[in-house]
C-alpha cells in the first residue's frame, strides 16, 4: 500500500495566533474532489475569527476562500472534472491548505484559455509559509 498523501493547512488556534499544522490528505467522496491548491483568498470573517471579534467564534476555524487549484482526484461519480484540470470556487472555506476536498458542485473549472492566477484574490498557500 502507498504511502499516505501529506499536506499542510492553516489554523486560528486562538485569539491572534496563527498555526501550520501537519495532516494526512483524505481522499474525495463519491460526489467530491481533491484540489492542490495554488492559492486563496482570506474573507473578512477569517480576519474577524482571526482577531476574535466574532461573538460566535469557532477556533481551530481553518481560514481561506476564493481558491484557485488543480485537480487531484475525483470522487467516482464526477464525470465532468478530471485529474489536471485548473478549478475556482467562490466559496471553499478551509482552503488554506496544500490540499482542499470539495464538493463538486461547489467548483468550476478554469478554461484553458485564461491565465489560473487572474482569478485570486490571492493569499500565500501554507507550503509558501516555510
């Protein structure tokens, strides 16, 4: 049996602190997708659980939005995405990671036409923090 995929994400672990922590990347469901991301963006909310001025906060909250990665692997039943193919999302929610899974309709993917980085807002992934 292979060796586990390893990757990185991006924690609040409490009020101003910031930790990178070591995980073992899970394969995709059925109806999901894994992304290596390239790079995402960080909401205003992330800031707010960040700087705990959120009265409903929920630390450990793993940060990052508007991410733009590729995929790979695919969950048996995506038959429209396959591995290689670039993907944005408005929406991932803890995406500040080496390694994303989502929900495949919650992904689109990047025309081969344009250029992936014209769509981020952009944020540094965890592999470019070391």
């Amino acid at each position: 049996m292979p060796d586990a995929k390893k990757g990185r994400r991006i924690l609040f672990p409490e009020d101003r602190k910031v930790a990178v922590i070591d995980e073992e990347v899970a394969e995709p469901g059925d109806e999901q997708v894994l992304v290596r991301m390239k790079a995402c963006g960080i909401c205003k909310y992330d800031i707010k659980c960040y700087l705990h001025n959120e009265t409903n906060i929920e630390y450990s909250r793993q940060p990052g939005h508007e991410g733009v990665g590729t995929v790979e692997a695919v969950g048996c039943n995506v038959r429209d995405l396959k591995t290689g193919d670039n993907i944005t999302s408005i929406y991932f929610g803890r995406a500040m990671a080496d390694y994303f899974i989502a929900d495949r309709n919650s992904v689109v993917k990047i025309p081969d036409t344009l250029v992936d980085y014209c769509l981020l807002y952009t944020s540094p992934s965890p592999r470019d923090l070391s």
